[in-house]
C-alpha cells in the first residue's frame, strides 16, 4: 500500500476501514474466514450495495476490491472481481462531453490578443494537435516546421519528449490553427 500515489492510498484505507466497520457491524471476523468464504462473503455485500443503485457507490467498490488485493496479493476474489464487472456493465460510468472546438480556439484567441501568446499557442496545440501538455511545454522553435503541401501550409512538430518515450511527428494542417 505504501507504494501507491497518496490519493489512491487514502481511499483504499477509507475503503478498507469502512468495510471492516460494517464487517464487525455484522459479527463477521473478516481475518479468520477461508478465502472462498471472505470472497463470497465481500461478493454478496457488493451485490447489496450495488442493489442500493446509488452510482456513487462503484468507485468505492472498486477500490475495495482493489485495496484488499493489494493487502493480500495470493489472495484471489475472483467472484467478487466479477460483482464489480457486472456492476460496471449495468450502470457504465458517463464521461464529460469534450470541450468544443470553437470554444478551445477562442481561449487560445484570447490569450494571444490580451498579450498571453504562449499559453495561448500551448492552448490551441495541445487541442488541436492532440498533445499532452508535457509534449507542448517541451517544443522548441527548433522543433517546429512549416512547409506548403501544394497550396495549403502545414505545419510539423517534432515530439522529442513523450510518454512513451520515442520520437514522433505530429501533422497540422488546419489554416486556422497554422496561422
């Protein structure tokens, strides 16, 4: 546990923590269980609390889950592993509709007219070119090139800092975005 990023650390303890509570809630010895008992025993629980519907609740699950693998790595929850899969199949999780284009280009409009270029530049690249903004704070003059393909501009970036760790290209081609 104490090789996880803090965040994740606290939540799998609060998980862990609260789920010992409710064990003992029920006269339960969670640590004195077989390990086909203790996965049944968490599987039917998250069953009852994924009858709550409360769509809140599957993250804590997962991360129960995961915080008493991580205890017990040999240990195998494999039923309950399959609660949480069921669980996730019957309310998905939704996602944030992405941010319009129009309105990524007018923030990057903006901070270039009110003096603000390259957070303005770094905007509209990371957009529009689909960078992380480690890739777009690495870029260098050096690292941009313009050229004409016929008659339309494009503009190429080379990547040398990436995720992944290799070199790579990226075409721009828009004429809006270019100038």
């Amino acid at each position: 546990m104490s090789a996880l990023a803090t965040s994740t650390g606290e939540r799998y303890k609060e998980a862990s923590s609260n789920f010992k509570l409710e064990m003992e809630r029920r006269g339960l010895a969670w640590e004195t269980m077989a390990e086909e008992e203790q996965d049944w025993t968490l599987a039917e629980y998250l069953v009852e609390q994924s009858q709550a519907d409360e769509p809140r609740q599957r993250p804590w699950a997962l991360c129960l889950v995961s915080a008493l693998q991580k205890v017990a790595p040999g240990r195998r929850l494999k039923t309950s592993w399959k609660v949480v899969d069921a669980w996730a199949i019957k309310n998905p999780s939704t996602q944030a509709l992405p941010c319009p284009q129009e309105v990524a280009l007018a923030c990057g409009v903006w901070l270039v007219v009110n003096g603000r270029a390259a957070e303005g530049t770094a905007l509209v690249l990371c957009f529009c070119g689909l960078l992380r903004i480690s890739e777009a704070l690495s870029l260098s003059l050096r690292d941009i090139f313009y050229s004409t393909e016929g008659f339309r501009p494009v503009c190429i970036l080379l990547l040398r800092k990436t995720k992944r760790g290799r070199e790579q290209r990226v075409v721009l081609v828009n004429e809006g975005v270019i100038l």
